[in-house]
C-alpha cells in the first residue's frame, strides 16, 4: 500500500520536473489560466485540454494553474456574463456564430453561452499578458538559482 502511495507521489513530482524551461512553464501557467475560466461542459474547454496536454509544456504548473482558477472563477462569472452579453450583442459575432453554427459540431461548443463566450473571450485576452508575466517571474527565478550554485 505504502508503495502505491509513493509511486503516486513520484508521479505527481514528476509532472513539475519535466519540461522545466521558463517558456514550457509560462506556456502551461497561461494555457491553465484559459482553461480555469472556461466552463468546464463543452468542446472550448476539450479543445484547451488537449492543447494542454499535446504541447511540450510542464503539466504539473497547466494542472495547478488549471485547479487554482477554477476554484476562484465562480466569483467572476456575473463579469464573463456581462462580457458574453456584450459580444452577443455585436451584430459581428451574431453573424459569425450563425455561420459557424451551420456545422454540428460547433454547437458543442457552447459559445452562444453568455458564461462560456465570456469567459473564453477573457481567456483569450489574459493569455499574452499571463504568459509574459509568468515568464518573466520563471527566468527571474532561474537567474537567482544559477547564481547560488
């Protein structure tokens, strides 16, 4: 029994010790981030996980990431709300979401959700600047470790 747990455990450090390079770590940090906010019921949401997992990014920070904002985005769902509202409201993206909802499986997507269409839309706006962001605090901390060694 205490071998599985162990093996567990070796698994889950595993997942933070691969691909390790600040940019693999910023990627996995912003692509969990737009994965927090989705809703988790649809195809965005399938879509950011295979994403997540088919790129060369540490899983370990994409999971946590992942795990940390969805347990903050119940508090901000009235604003994705509000920011699908909008969007549906722009006589553009009516126009693309009733061409693309022509195809069957578009429709699984959920975007004509006000939650979903605005939160992915958040998504898509944070994902530059928490990329940069994380990847400027990941090659900051790399310089600190490679001068105290």
């Amino acid at each position: 029994m205490l071998e599985i747990f162990w093996a567990i455990i070796g698994g889950i450090i595993g997942l933070f010790l691969k691909e390790n390079k600040p940019h693999q770590i910023a990627l996995a940090v912003a692509l969990g981030f737009m994965l927090g906010l989705v809703p988790k019921t649809n195809l965005v949401a399938l879509a950011l996980v295979l994403t997540l997992f088919l790129t060369r990014c540490n899983l370990g920070f994409g999971i946590l990431t992942t795990a940390l904002v969805s347990l903050a985005i119940p508090r901000l769902d009235p604003l994705a709300d509000s920011l699908g509202t909008q969007l549906l409201a722009n006589t553009v993206v009516v126009d693309l979401e009733t061409t693309l909802f022509r195809y069957p499986l578009f429709a699984w997507t959920a975007l004509n959700n006000t939650v979903v269409l605005g939160s992915f839309a958040a998504g898509m706006i944070a994902f530059l600047p928490v990329f940069l962001i994380s990847y400027g605090i990941c090659c900051r901390l790399q310089t600190k470790k490679s001068e105290s060694q």
